[in-house]
C-alpha cells in the first residue's frame, strides 16, 4: 500500500534517559527525561503559528507527553493510534544500539522476538495514512525506527537518525522531501 501523497507534520519525541544512553528503546515506555521536556515544549514553541488542525500521536508517554505539550500549545486535543507506537525490538530492547540496524532494514537480520522492519514499513503506512485522512494539515508524533521505515516507504535513504523534537514538514514527491522548521529560541 502506498503513503497518501498528502503533505503532513512530523514529530520525534523529546530525549529519554535511554536516547542519552544510546539504547534500544522500542515499546518499553520510557519517560521524557527533563531535556525531553524542554525539546518537548521548545518544539511547541516553535509550531505556535503553524498551520495544523489535528495531533495524532503513539500512545507510548515519550510520544504522548510530547504530543499533548504541544497539543496544549496549540489547543487541540491529541488522538492516539497504537500503530504508531515504536517498533517491537525484541531481544535488542533495553540494549546499546549496534550496527545491525542496516541487516534490520535490508531484510538479513531480525532481532529474536522483534517486529521485522518490513512488518513496521507496513505498520508505519497504515498508521499516516489513517493520520493524514483527518482534517488537515495533521501533526503526527512518534518515533525514530518508525519514521526510518516512513522514510524507506517515501523514497529516501532509511536509516538515518532524526533529532529529538524537531518538526519536520513532509512533502510527497519521488522521493519526498523533509523540512525541518527552526527551532524557537531555548526557554
């Protein structure tokens, strides 16, 4: 199933203490740490003024608690959707991330228990496109191994990381293209 070629918002979670540790989060529910929470309520700063009718967001706290601070700003009620909770890691949950993310997206190598990355592709388009048939333009809040398989399903290259709390505006195209809005000066 292709992505709705329908532009929308996206935004990765605030920082956990796992994302400072450099670990696997996947589903378990870490909790913003206090950075996340600054990224979380800069990154609300910096979309007051945008163009957004609808929050659609993980229902994991890291995501939730970033979507509702935004929300909040805003004042628009935040919608949860479980297909966009972050990937199922498996045995790599709770570890130092490796160098088997590149054998995870190719396809050669799925962590034992883990939700394959094209089982997650999959996921991943049926969660932005039931988020970009709202009323839009939509602000989707998620996670980092998610928009990796957005970002294979759209075109560009995978397995790239993107930043805490920085929106980035999705435009369809072959590829799509990803623009990140500056960020509103720190608190």
């Amino acid at each position: 199933m292709p992505l709705n070629p329908i532009p929308f918002w996206f935004l990765r979670h605030g920082e956990t203490d796992w994302n400072a540790e450099g670990r696997s989060q996947g589903r378990s529910d870490i909790p913003l740490n206090h950075v996340g929470e600054m990224q979380a309520r800069r990154a609300a700063r910096t979309l007051v003024g945008q163009k957004i009718a609808t929050i659609v967001a993980s229902p994991l706290s890291r995501a939730r608690v970033t979507a509702e601070t935004v929300a909040e700003a805003l004042g628009l009620p935040v919608q949860l959707d479980p297909e966009l909770e972050e990937v199922n890691f498996g045995e790599q949950e709770g570890q130092l991330m490796g160098d088997w993310y590149d054998g995870w997206i190719a396809g050669d190598y799925t962590p034992a228990g883990a939700e394959s990355f094209a089982e997650l592709s999959a996921r991943c388009v049926r969660a932005i496109n039931r988020a970009t048939a709202l009323p839009g333009p939509v602000l989707v809040v998620a996670h980092g191994a998610l928009w990796r398989a957005f970002r294979h399903e759209a075109g560009m290259t995978a397995n790239i990381r993107t930043p805490n709390a920085l929106p980035l505006w999705a435009t369809p195209g072959t590829p799509w293209t990803l623009t990140p809005l500056e960020l509103a000066p720190e608190e």
